[in-house]
C-alpha cells in the first residue's frame, strides 16, 4: 500500500503557494477544476474548486482551493513530514507570522506548524 496524496483545504492559491512553495520549497503542478457537479457530490460544496499539486521526492499534497475554508480551531489532524534544514523551515514560519509550536520531548523538540489557512503539519529533521 502506498500514500498517493494527501488533500488539505486552502483559502487562496496565494496561500498554499506562500507554504508550499515558499516555505517549503515543494515544485507546483496539475492545475484542473473540480466542476459544480462533482465538488457537491464529494464534499456537499455547490461551486467549482481549483485543485493544485505540490510535490517533492514522494510527498504530493493535493490542495482544494475553496475560498470560504476555515481549519477547525483546535485542529489535531496533522501531517508529518520530514525536511531538510528543520532550523531554516522554522525560522521561515516564524518571520512569515506562522503559528510554530515547539514542545521538549525527551532528549529532542517535537515541532508543528500552521499555514496560511490553519492546517496542521508536524515537522522532523
């Protein structure tokens, strides 16, 4: 069994650029629309949706752009990823005015983030 993506929410294409490219450093890809039809069916929404990719090695994050999107305010669900240079991500967040929480665990920090739109990622070096 393989994870082939993961579908998060954005309120704007500017945002989930702005984390997944700019912050993340992940390459942008197939733009298409979800039509009226399908977006009800699937997720009750009457309008149109923009669907991007963002990739990098084997992550891909398929992200919905629906303009009325709002994370739950205590969100829990979280994607975990590995990264590079964990320093230099949250040093991005942080001057980007993102929410960065970092917690002692044992002999390390136990790091998540928030984007633009208040999902949830746990980052590991």
């Amino acid at each position: 069994m393989n994870i082939v993506h993961t579908g998060l929410a954005a309120s704007s294409e500017e945002n989930a650029d702005r984390f997944f490219i700019d912050i993340l450093g992940l390459e942008k890809s197939i733009l298409k629309t979800l039509d009226k039809k399908l977006t009800q069916a699937i997720f009750g929404i009457n309008n149109e949706l923009l669907i991007m990719h963002y990739r990098s090695g084997n992550v891909d994050y398929e992200i919905l752009v629906y303009q009325e999107y709002k994370a739950p305010e205590k969100q829990i669900v979280h994607s975990c990823i590995q990264v590079n240079d964990l320093k230099n991500i949250v040093y991005k967040c942080r001057n980007a005015g993102m929410k960065v929480v970092e917690v002692p665990k044992d002999s390390g920090i136990v790091t998540f983030i928030s984007d633009y739109d208040g999902n949830l990622f746990e980052l590991k070096e």
